[in-house]
C-alpha cells in the first residue's frame, strides 16, 4: 500500500493527523512552481539540497528571537520539500541515490530545527531546562518514527502510517513557533510536548503494524505449506 494511501485511513487506523485531501491540495497550488523550476533545469536532488539551506537558515533566524520570520521561512522550506518529488516524478521517477539524499537531509533539517528552537529557549526563556528537555525528546521520537519507517522498508514492508510523520510535525511546530512569535509562549511548549507524544505513539503504530504483516505473512506461509503438503501426500 503507497504512503499516501496509508495516511488516508481514518486516526483508528493508522492514519496521520493531516488530511488527504488536504495534502493533495497544497501539491496542486505547488505546481505552478513545479514547473518553473523544471524550466529553468533545476533537479530534484537540486531543490533537496535548498531546502537544508533554508531550514539552516530558519533555524538561526529563531535562535536569534525572530520567531515569526522563522516561522514564514520554515513555510517556504516545506513547500521546497514537497516540490523535490514532484520534479522526479515529473523526470520518471527518482533515483536510488536520490531517494536516499532526500531521507538523509530531512533528518539532518529536522535535527537543525529542533536545534534552533533549543537556542531560542535557552537564551530567552527564564528556566529553559524542562522545554529543551522537551525538544530533545520530540527530536528522539521523531527519529525513532523515521528509523522505524527505514527499517520495515529494509525488510520489504511499507510502514508509513502512524498519527504524526514528518508533513505532521513539521505542522505542528511551526504552528507552535507563529504562535510563541505572536507573543504566546506556551503555544510553542505545547507544540513540542505534542511532538514528543505524537512520536512515540506513531512509533508504537509503526511497530505494531510491521508486527501485524509480519504475522499476517508467516501464517499464509505456513498455511501454504500445508497445503502443499497435503497435496502431494
């Protein structure tokens, strides 16, 4: 079942907190870009590497206190984010290499994130110990969520489903980091507490998912040795 089928089942599910429909929507207002920048010849890999740059540079403009400014230049990132995989689906689809570049630099975007907010906690909250505390353990889960995403790919399995993927944090904590910028602090302590809850239940549905196919695939292997069995006795 593809990623976007398995996001789309309802919250009982498995399914991520961000509509499908929704998501499709953001794609079809991306295309106009898309196609601007398959004109001027820039490459999936290309616009992967930029949207590091820009959430490296998001994540300094918050650590300084600029909050709202970060906030609009993590939007631009995301949306960088969604263009890289329309332009390889655009070329016939992505590369190995790609596909990889593009898992690895979201880690390493996610981890420069979670840094910056940590800055801007440490230098402009009273007692910063409890939020970074925080942020660390959203960023713990948010790993555990993506190793355990790589690892059911690794034994052939699609484990995208789960509550809060990458697209739904990513959401959250921008959301959190508008709202702190607005002048409501807590809004950003709730987004990362939320993070951190979120992670680690859409791990233990990603565990529980990969245990269920597993199962599901050793009992009709089972049940198709029997049969083969009885047929040739």
């Amino acid at each position: 079942m593809s990623a976007s089928h398995s996001r789309a089942h309802d919250l009982t599910r498995g399914g991520s907190l961000v509509p499908a429909w929704v998501k499709q929507a953001s794609r079809a207002v991306l295309n106009p870009i898309v196609r601007g920048a398959l004109a001027i010849g820039l490459t999936a890999n290309a616009i992967t590497v930029l949207g590091l740059l820009v959430t490296v540079a998001a994540a300094v403009v918050i650590g300084s206190g600029a909050l709202l400014a970060g906030a609009a230049i993590l939007l631009a990132g995301s949306a960088l984010d969604a263009v890289d995989g329309a332009i390889a689906r655009a070329n016939g689809g992505g590369t190995a290499f790609g596909s990889f570049l593009d898992s690895t630099l979201d880690r390493a975007s996610e981890a420069i994130l979670y840094l910056g907010v940590a800055a801007f906690l440490l230098r402009f909250v009273t007692d910063p110990m409890l939020p970074v505390l925080g942020v660390m353990a959203a960023l713990a889960g948010s790993f555990l969520v993506s190793y355990a995403h790589a690892r059911a790919q690794g034994i052939g399995l699609e484990a995208s489903v789960g509550l809060a993927p990458r697209t739904e944090r990513l959401v959250i904590i921008i959301a959190g980091i508008a709202l702190a910028g607005l002048g409501w602090l807590p809004g950003l302590l709730g987004a990362i507490g939320l993070v951190a809850i979120l992670t680690v239940v859409t791990a233990i549905q990603r565990i529980w998912h990969v245990y269920r196919s597993t199962a599901a695939a050793a009992t009709a292997h089972a049940n198709d040795i029997t049969e083969h069995g009885d047929q040739r006795g």
